[in-house]
C-alpha cells in the first residue's frame, strides 16, 4: 500500500460523488460546482433525467465533447466545453441568475473550505493578505439554490476538520448547507447542527467524530454507504 | 423522465385553492389562457387574487371568473374592460378589491418576484396618487418609490410551442407577460398551440427555459376571445 | 360654416399630428400614445425612418393590415391590429418598460388632460369617486421616455385651460413635458414656464393667452405654424 | 435611414475617451470582443473602469488592455486569470483597484442599469465580507443587501449576426452579458461575425432589440482567444 493510499480514510473521490449522485431525484435541475461536483453527472442511476445548469447561461447540457470537437462558445461556468442534449437552451447572464436567485434550481452542489455546524459555508476566500480575492457565483448559488449540498474531504489536506463550529475563513453565506458528503459520511446539517446519516466502511464513530470540528449527533441506527468500487 | 405534459385541461389546474393568488397572462385577447381560465370556473376555486394587466373583456375568459365571482381582489394596471361592465359594477359595489399598479411597475414586480428580488426601487409613480404610502428615496439626485416584487401560487399563461421539458417559445405579442409570470409562480401552468419534440424548438430560440414551467396542457385551437365577444358569448 | 366648424380655432387634430411628425428626427425611436398621438405617424416627412415602440413588447411596427388580415396576436397596445416592418423584433413586458425606463425611447407623446407650467401632466384620471382608477403605462413613459411631448387640444371642450399653473387632476408625472402641441401653437415648457415658440394661423397672441391657464412666454420673433390642408 | 454600421473597428471606437466607464462583454473568451479591444488598445483612452465577469487570459484582448496600463479600476465577481498574471502584479503592486462582485449581483446591477432601477434588494452576499457597508433590510423575516444599478458610457459586446438597425442575435453561450451590457451603455458597440438585412433575424429571435444599440461593427473571422492565449501572442 502505497503512502497516498494509506492516508485515504473512507470513500475514494470518485464514491463521493457516486453517493451524492443516489440523492438526486428524476427530474431535479442541478448546479454543479467547479472541480468534484462536476464528477456526480457520471454517477447519476440510470433512469433518471436531470437539468444541468450552467451560471454563464445554459439549461440541459450533457458530457464534454470528443477531443478536437470543442466549441470555445459552448462551454459550461468552469470554462469546459460540453454539449448540447435535446431540450437545452441558452440565456444571458441576468436570465441565469434570476433562475438561481429566484429559487428555480433545485439542488446545488458545491465544494467548501469549511462548513460550520449552522450551515454557515466558506469557499471563496482564505482571507489571505496577499490574495487576489475572487467569489464568482459562489453566493449566488449558496443564496438561491433550495438545496445547497456540499461535496467535500472530511478534513483539509493537514488534516483540519473543514466541519467546524463556526468558518474561521471569509463567508460565503449564512445558514444555507443542508447536507454534507464527504469521504466518511453523509452528515445532515439540523436545526441542532451536525446529524451523521450514514457512515464510510471502514471508519468508526469515534474516528469520525474526532475528525469532525463540532458535534456530531448520531442515530442508533447508522447505515454505512454501500458504494461499488470506484 | 422529464415531462410536464398533462392529459387535460382540468387536470392541470386541479390543485388550485380557495384563496390563491393567479397570475393571468395576456394583454387583451392575445395570449390569454382562456382555456386555462375556463378550467378554473369549472373547478371552483375562490376567493382568487388574481394578477392580469386588464380585467377581462365580454363575459369570456378573465371577465367570466370575475362574474362568477370567484375573485376577492384584482392586481392590475388598466382595469376597464371592452364590452363588459364586470369588474366596473363589482368595483362599485364593493365586491372587489383593486390594486391599481402602473403598468411598468407590475412587470418589473413580476420579474422582480421570479428573480429573487424582494424590492426595488423606481421612478414611476414619484409625486402621484399612486406612490402614496410607499417608501420614497433619493438616489443621484432623482426621487424614486419602493416597490415590492411579487410571486403568486399559480401562473395561468398560453404559449405557442413547447416540449415536454417546458421550454416555450410564443407567438408575436402574445408573448407578453407570459415569460415574466412562468418565472413568479410556484406553480406555471402553460396552455400551447402545439407541442413538439425536444430539441424542435432551437436552444437558441428558447424564450422561457423549462426551467420556469410545470405544467403544459395542449390546446391546439385555442378560442379567439374577441370573437366570442363579438357573438356575445359567455361562459359557462 | 357649421357651429362645430365655428367652434374650432386653429389647426385641426390632422394639423396638429403633423405639426409634431415634423419635430420628430430620423432614427428616432419613438411611442405614440394611444388616440391623438397615433395619427403622427402619418404624418412623418418623407426620408426619415422611425422605429415605434408598443408597450405591450413590440418594437418596430407598420400601420394597420388591410381589413381581413388582423392578426389578433399582433396589435399594439392601444389593441388594434398592426403589420411588421423588416427590423421589427418581440419582447416580454418587462423587457418593454426597460426599455421605457431605461431611458431607451427618444420622443413619447401622448394625451393630456392637464399640463402644468413646472412641466405636471395629468392624463389618467379626473379623480372622480365613482370612476374606476386605470393608468396602464402612462406613468412608466412620462418617467423614461427621454423626451415627453403632449399632443392635444389646448382647452377642454367646455374651453377651460388645459396649460395651468398646477394640476388639479391627479399627476401622471412630476416635471417631465417638454412639449405640447396644440390647436393653437407650439409651446415649450422651459425652467420658466410656458413659451411659446410657434403659433397656429389665424390666433393672436392676446387670444392665446387668453385661452391659457399659466403666464405665456412670447419671444420677439414668433412664427406661424404652416401646416398643409388636413 | 437608420444605419448603425460603421466602417472600420477604429471609428466605431474613436470617442472613448481617458476616464471612460466600459462593459466588456463575454464570460472566459466565449463573447470576448476581442478586435474591439484590441482598437481601444490602438485608440489610446487612458484611465478606464472596466466591468467585465474576469480579468482576461494570457496577453491579448482584456489582459493586453490591463498590461497596456489603460484600467484604472476593474469591477468583476472573478479576476483570476488563466494564463496571466497580469491582473494580479498590478493588483498587489496597488497599481489597479477592484470592486468585487457576486457573479449575480453582477449581473443584476447591469440590468438594473439597463432597466432605469437605481437599486435594489438582493440575498446574496448577506453576512458575508462583501456585504460590509451595505445597507441591510428585511423583508418578510429574511435579509437582503441594497445593491446599485451599474451604467456605463460604453459597452464592448460581441454577437454573431445583426441587422442595420441594431438588431442582435448571439451564439451559444457567448450571450452571456451581451444583452444586458447592450442595455446598461450610453453607446453599446457590437462586434458581429455576419451582417443581415433587415428581416433575416425573425422578430422572434431577435434576443437583443435594436434600440438597446448604437454602432455596429462586422468582424468575419474573429480571434479565438484561446488559441491566441495557446500560442503565447500578445498585444499590441
């Protein structure tokens, strides 16, 4: 077992994108974030037709084109080319965020610095000095969307605890998380703060909670994710 | 799958209660629902607040719901009607409510209200009867009235084409404040001339995404109001 | 000569529309309000091309169709049928008075019951109890239009002044006429009041005057309008 | 005869003065009117403020106009550049100044601008960093920020076909701030890759109505940014 993969606690990338991929309903209108949200289109159940979103104004896109058939004006909010499924449309940018903001997109995925135990997330800004600060549609989505799901590592590459009592970093928004997937389990954020749903095979509790930067409610009976090797 | 096609018209206006707030699409006749709006006295539903720039003309379509007295209070910007006395004598009477808004105001409340905007400000209105009461605020040197976006339960709008996504495309100004209003309602109830296979109707061409829709119901030769006006016709 | 013939001083309603067709420049886009104001149209020299704006989302639009090709979803929103000119284009509502009061209409003009020498109109309603209050999009133009000319007779018909110092009927708008076209003259509302730039044949100033409810302005040098026979 | 075509890229730019207030249009390169900058590169205006959603990419269009010292201020949601670095040494050198902005408020305040609304409520950014100093209301128990319009004397926008009359349709998702940058702008310049006559855009498909145009430009076979960026180009 090589270095890397002894310090991989839980579920792979890939199997966290695969479970928040289960959560989403047949016909829900989606918003991916840049980076590891982008990974759950793959892992959709068959069967299910979503709406794929895109900021910079575009409905009912589907997967990256074939190497050398990219079109630089057909491209989704991280910049990547993708392509059209029957049914798509194109809209310009105060069209796109009246869907956002007026609550016409039902899920957003996003990935997060930190998520406090109120549903509080940051993931625009370390606050850095030095730092060109940069947001995009980050609050927009966190503002609008009637579901706001973080994708995210349990803990940061240092092994902080990115669920925590409250952001030390710059907000994004306010009360807004309603559920966290990370690579040790699916937390729910309640009313009461952090409520553990299911867990990753191979972790305990305990070591979950000692990971967990906040307390962590935990039902008697607590599913483990069955996530296929991925 | 997607696919926001109902089977029939009462079927698609079925869930509306006592007591909702509609927004009807149209400027006069053209793009009224009236297929929609026929429904809706079938149905039964009272007590409507019910938004439309006009209040109906004849005793068809927006003026038959306003006779049969299903609604408590209308939301709109010119409320005289061609060839009815509807809405006039139930306003006299006291047996409705108005709320006169300027025509610009009620579609920017409209797009406001399906926009995530709560409020914003604007200069129509500043020094008349109908700014009274409202928060007035200077910006640049130029007075402007607080006005509040507005959303509704249902939207009650007619389109051209469609698929089953709901994407909409309209016909000519029949267009209207059908995009607006799919976009403030929870539920957007649309009555098309012709529905199609996804991907007939060009991304480009797109007026309002699916994204906006709920409901379609197909009504492929829609009745022409000022016709059944012009027969003296009324409903039911 | 007939009593209505008797009655009439100056230009008539024909004669006025062109006196105002004459002020209107070439590009300019342009909404006519309902009655009086749409007759302008006709009367447009010769070479210059305007675009007309309908609030109800049109912009671009020809006179009427030939009886027996109306088109119930093509009317203006006065609701009579027009035709399309190449150029023409449709738009939601919103999108129409943004245009409105984003300041993207040159010359509106319309009706009024009442014009103040502050620049006050009055044209939506005489405040009587037992009216049903309707305004549609009157208040909208008089603020966005950039331009604000009233067309209209220059007393009512029982020949009481409709230039006053103040309004008594309820205001449309506060301040915004630059112009009013009557049967008798030409009147610019400048940061004084009423002047008058042309008058009609056939009037003197004293009977002008006379018929007007506010102090008149009157430059050395005034002109008479020479409208054709209309 | 209204004819908004002009001849050449440099007399569609030539009034741009030092000072100017400027909406460039497009989201990446997709919509980046790359030759209209490039002219005001040429042209010389000194001093600008820039609204655009980033900062450019690599040396060319926006990021030459930036490295050419012209801006003196970007308003944009994200100036982090691909391939460029040319945003942030100015930035932290104190050489530019930014006004961060949600990628929607954004958007919003250009079509409120566009619009004639001086201002309005919004939910975003509530109790984060970039609310600070804004004022902050309730409506119906939930918190919003005041936000204002945003008007430029110019907008740089490109589209793909147009008619004389200012007409505009877009491709794909190169819409993006075209038509609501068009409406913000004393003077919206567009770029088009096809002129039509009037009538080749169906009244229908028309996305941005001619009145929100002033001049237009035709640029056949347009830059693609990407690839200029790729080659490592720069400009002038």
């Amino acid at each position: 077992m090589s270095e890397t993969q002894a310090k991989r606690l839980g579920l792979s990338r890939k199997q966290m994108a695969w479970r928040a991929a289960q959560d989403l309903q047949d016909g829900a209108v989606v918003n991916l974030g840049i980076g590891m949200p982008e990974l759950v289109a793959s892992y959709v159940p068959d069967g299910r037709e979503l709406l794929y979103h895109s900021e910079n104004g575009l409905l009912g896109f589907g997967p990256p084109p074939p190497a050398g058939q990219e079109d630089p004006e057909l491209i989704n909010a991280g910049k990547k080319p993708v392509t059209l499924l029957p049914g798509a449309s194109f809209f310009h940018h105060a069209d796109s965020f009246a869907m956002i903001r007026g609550g016409h997109i039902d899920v957003c995925i996003l990935g997060a610095m930190q998520v406090a135990a109120n549903g509080d997330i940051a993931n625009w800004s370390t606050g850095a000095a030095d730092a060109v600060p940069a947001v995009g549609g980050a609050m927009d989505l966190v503002a609008g969307a009637r579901a706001i799901w973080v994708l995210s590592e349990h803990t940061t590459r240092d092994g902080a605890p990115k669920l925590v009592e409250q952001c030390s970093y710059p907000l994004t928004g306010q009360g807004v998380v309603r559920r966290i997937y990370s690579n040790l389990g699916l937390i729910e954020v309640s009313e009461t703060g952090f409520r553990l749903l299911e867990i990753a095979p191979g972790i305990s509790v305990e070591e979950l909670r000692a990971l967990t930067g906040a307390p962590l409610e935990v039902p008697d009976s607590l599913p483990q994710i069955d996530a296929p090797e991925l | 799958m997607i696919n926001k096609i109902r089977r029939s018209i009462p079927e698609a206006v079925e869930d509306i209660k006592d007591g909702a707030t509609l927004l009807i699409g149209g400027f006069g006749e053209a793009g009224s629902p009236i297929e929609l709006i026929h429904a809706v006295i079938d149905q039964g539903a009272r007590e409507l607040t019910v938004v439309n720039n006009n209040a109906g003309n004849g005793q068809v379509g927006l003026a038959a719901l306003i006779a049969a007295g299903r609604v408590r209070k209308v939301i709109c910007s010119y409320p005289r009607s061609s060839h009815s006395r509807v809405f006039t004598e139930l306003y006299r009477a006291g047996k409705i409510e108005l709320e006169l808004v300027p025509q610009g105001t009620l579609a920017e409340r409209i797009r406001a209200g399906g926009a995530g905007i709560p409020a914003f400000y604007t200069p129509t209105s500043v020094g008349t009867p109908l700014a009274e009461g409202k928060e007035e605020r200077e910006f640049d040197g130029r007075r402007y009235v607080l006005e509040r976006g507005l959303r509704a339960d249902f939207a009650l709008v007619k389109a051209e084409r469609a698929d089953r996504f709901g994407n909409l495309a309209y016909n000519k100004v029949a267009r209207n404040f059908g995009p607006i209003m799919c976009m403030a309602a929870e539920t957007a109830i649309v009555q098309v001339r012709r529905l199609v296979e996804p991907g007939e109707i060009d991304p480009e061409q797109v007026v309002t995404p699916g994204v906006f829709v709920k409901r379609l119901v197909e009504v492929p030769e829609p009745l022409v109001e000022s016709e059944l006006v012009a027969q003296g016709a009324s409903y039911p």
